[in-house]
C-alpha cells in the first residue's frame, strides 16, 4: 500500500516495546528516589543544605535540585529564601488526613476479621486501649461465639486477662505499666488470671520477644485465644486483633500451626495500610 512501510513501522513497534521494560524502571527508580527524599527532610528538624542533602543522600547536587524543584512545584517543599535551606511543606500532613479520615480502623479490619471467623469458625475483635480498659471496636462471630460476642459490644473488659490486652500492656513503658496497675489492680476473674505484678511483667516481656500473646481462660473460664499487634507509621502498638473460642477446639495445635501464622500476616497487612514498615529507607539527617 502507498506511505505504508510495513516493514519500517513493524521495527519502530518493536523497537519501542523492547524499550518499554527500561522506561518502567527508570520511572520506579525516579519514584524510589522522590520518596527517599521525602523521608529525609520529614526526619530533618530544621531546613537543610542542598550540599548537606546531596552527601547525606549519595545524590549529585544537579540531580537533588531537580527533584527539589518538583516538590516545590506541587508546593510540598520550599527554600528559605534568606537561608536557601530546603525542608517540606504541611501539605504533606494533608495527605495523612485524608486518608484517616476515610479509611477508618474498623473498616480496615472488617473484612479480615471476618474471613479470620468464617475460616476458624471462631471469633474475631478488633481492640484498642482506653481508659487503662480493653474496648471493642469490632467483632464477627459464629454461632459458638456468639453468646460471647454479645457479652462484650459496647462494653470493655481488663488488660490483663485477654491476649489483646496483654498485647497492648506490652507496648508501655515500665512507667505506664506502673501506673496502670496502681489505677486498676490485677483482679481475679478465673482461677487462671494473672494477678501477681512479677508474673505479669515476664509474661509482657515474653509477648514482645514473641509478637503474640495468648489468653488461656484468663478472662473467661472456657474460652482461649491468640492476639497480635497492629502497629502504625510511628511503628507504635494502636490496636490489636484476636481470634477466641471454645478451648476445646482452638488447642495449642491449632493456634499454633493455623491460627497464629494468619493472624500474623493479616497484621502484617493492616499494620502496612496503617503506614507501618520493617524496612525503614529514611537516612539520618543531621542538620541544625
């Protein structure tokens, strides 16, 4: 066909595909690197060097200052203009509001909660701390769970006898634990509550050596379960999640080698929405 040249066109498609794979790289590379900026100046206290950056990061100056400029462009960062120093704007704290406010706790762990009963035939809560008390933000249930359940919407119930309370007793400090215990005591609800401070404080240490606490009828004769933390960007402890039931079917067995590794990858994934991560990328900034 005249003006077509088949062959010509057929070379330029390929030839733009086999380049393809490299312009996706390059463009994961520039976003690693535009993050990794970010997270440097949000650990700056104070406004920083150009030159001070570039070393600190391992970056040219040239280059810095071009990334600089489109953070600046989009007004998440600025330069002083008496000092030249370069930080980020509160626009990025914009960000961070919005996506609290539309993306809830509870409506993070609903689904998983959810499954975690459907899968165990079992209980599952969302808890958080209040008042030095546990308080339930969610639960879904079965049909063994229940009378369980009911018992405890809209209600709370003591840190030290549940495994999502002995999860968040972990995450104070010996201060705070202090003051929970002079407030609140450590009183008997089964015969296998803990009530002595020594035996609780090894218990706590343990659970942070282990990542997941467990209440073996501690709370409720009858009934165990296994808990974990969900941890948030400041890598703190602000809720936790368990799965409960009858303790003649969930045994160590089976929290062991079912329960405990889902549990741990469910935190694992809300831990990760909550901006949690393992694998810290900022560098130390020590500008003044």
């Amino acid at each position: 066909m005249p003006g077509i040249n088949l062959k010509g066109d057929f070379i330029n498609t390929m030839t733009l595909s086999a380049k393809q794979p490299e312009k996706i790289e390059s463009a994961s590379q520039s976003a690693e690197k535009l993050l990794v900026i970010m997270e440097y100046l949000a650990g700056c206290r104070m406004p920083v060097r150009l030159q001070d950056a570039a070393e600190s990061l391992g970056m040219t100056q040239p280059t810095l200052l071009r990334y600089l400029k489109a953070l600046m462009k989009f007004n998440y960062a600025y330069q002083d203009e008496d000092t030249l120093r370069y930080s980020l704007t509160w626009k990025v704290c914009k960000l961070g509001q919005n996506i609290s406010g539309h993306l809830a706790l509870r409506s993070i762990c609903a689904p998983h909660l959810n499954k975690l009963a459907g899968t165990y035939n079992a209980g599952a809560c969302l808890v958080i701390m209040q008042d030095y008390t546990s308080v339930y933000l969610d639960l879904a249930d079965t049909d063994d769970t229940l009378m369980h359940s009911l018992r405890h919407i809209g209600k709370q119930a003591p840190l030290h006898s549940t495994g999502s309370g002995k999860i968040l007793l972990s995450s104070l400090t010996d201060r705070e634990l202090e003051g929970f215990i002079s407030v609140m005591g450590l009183p008997k609800l089964t015969e296998h509550t803990l009530m002595d401070k020594k035996q609780l404080v090894r218990e706590l240490n343990q659970i942070r050596k282990q990542g997941y606490a467990i209440d073996d009828e501690e709370c409720e004769k009858g009934i165990r379960c296994v808990s974990v933390p969900l941890r948030d960007f400041q890598n703190k402890t602000v809720a936790a999640i368990s799965v409960f039931g009858p303790a003649d079917k969930i045994d160590c067995g089976v929290i062991t080698d079912k329960i405990l590794p889902h549990l741990i990858e469910v935190s694992a994934e809300i831990s990760a929405r909550l901006g949690y991560s393992t694998n810290e990328h900022n560098t130390p900034c020590e500008a003044v």
